[in-house]
C-alpha cells in the first residue's frame, strides 16, 4: 500500500509545482513596450554619449561598424543602436 500513495502524493505535489509555475508565468509575462533610438559616430570615443543615455535609462543593444551617416554623404563611421522602456 506505502509505493501506491507514495506515487499519489508524488503526482500531487508536481501537479501543485506545475499550477504555480504556469500562474508566475501570466503574471510577469506583460509585454514591455520599448522606444529605440540610433547614434551615429566617427569618432571612436563616444563613451561620454554613451554614459549620458545610459544615466537616461537608454541600454545599448547593437553596433554596426560599417555604416555611413543617414544622409548618405560618404562618411563611414560607427552606429550606436539603444533602446529602453516607454
């Protein structure tokens, strides 16, 4: 008799882990709406710009090395991709 409710309570508490887990999972799965922002460089040191949107809650998510400016003048440099929570 012990092995049959030792399954049974076994099932019930993985049943019980299961239920929460899936109740977590609604409550923190609110999608977060992002703004996105691009800085463009030709100069390698953009740290201080980089500091600054940082303190303004702006998180770097890519670089593009290869890039030219946006109005298509020629000049090559560095574009800073962020983004951070509306």
């Amino acid at each position: 008799m012990k092995p049959k409710y030792g399954w049974i309570v076994a099932l019930i508490l993985m049943l019980c882990c299961l239920g929460f887990t899936i109740k977590a999972q609604k409550e923190t799965s609110s999608r977060s709406n992002w703004e996105y922002r691009s800085v463009f460089s030709t100069s390698a040191d953009v740290a201080y710009v980089l500091n600054s949107l940082g303190d303004q809650g702006w998180e770097l998510v890519a670089i593009d090395v290869t890039t030219t400016d946006k109005n298509n003048s020629g000049i090559k440099g560095t574009t800073y991709f962020l983004k951070r929570s509306k």
